[in-house]
C-alpha cells in the first residue's frame, strides 16, 4: 500500500515531515487500498486508471475573501489578510494525481 508506505516512511534528511499515523487513518487507508485494488482488477487490459485527490480546504479561503469583499472592521490590517488569503490559496490548491495503466 502506497499510501501506508509514504506515511511510514522514515527519513534520512533532517528537514523530512514525519507523519504521526492513526489506527484509524491505517484502517482508512487499507479499506482504500483494497477499493482500489477491486477497482484496477475489473479493468479490462491496457485500460488506463486516473485517480485524483479533491483540493484542500477551500471554505476558509471563501470566508477570507468575503471579509476582503465586505471590508469589515477587522483588527487584522488588510495587507496581511491578503498575505494569508494568498497562503492558505496555494494550500488549497494542493492536489495529487496518479495515472496507471493496466498491463
């Protein structure tokens, strides 16, 4: 399981992002790993398989931009709402895809 492996994979570098994995994250991922795996199987052969990640948290990034729209009084000054909203954007917009194709 890709997935298992990349959140227990343990790194040489010191600057690495080590993930603290759940029982219950691991059962997810298993449960996934197995539709995938029932879903790659039915596939007829040189079928291609996309399977691509949502983007990330977009609610906070909507409430931001209402607040920047309606200009409220905020105790925030209006420079670093935008430097947040432009950070939490990028982070949104993260997504991941992966393509196979079955031999």
């Amino acid at each position: 399981m890709i997935s298992l492996l990349t959140c227990d994979k343990s790194s040489t570098q010191k600057k690495s992002i080590k993930y603290s994995v759940t029982s219950e994250l691991k059962d997810i991922l298993t449960r996934l790993d197995a539709r995938i795996r029932r879903l790659h199987s039915s596939l007829p052969m040189n079928a291609m398989l996309v399977i691509c990640t949502g983007h990330g948290n977009t609610a906070i990034v909507h409430r931001l931009r209402k607040m920047l729209m309606e200009q409220t009084d905020t105790t925030l000054c209006r420079e670093k709402l935008v430097k947040v909203l432009e950070d939490l954007q990028a982070q949104a917009e993260v997504g991941l895809c992966f393509v196979g194709v079955k031999h």
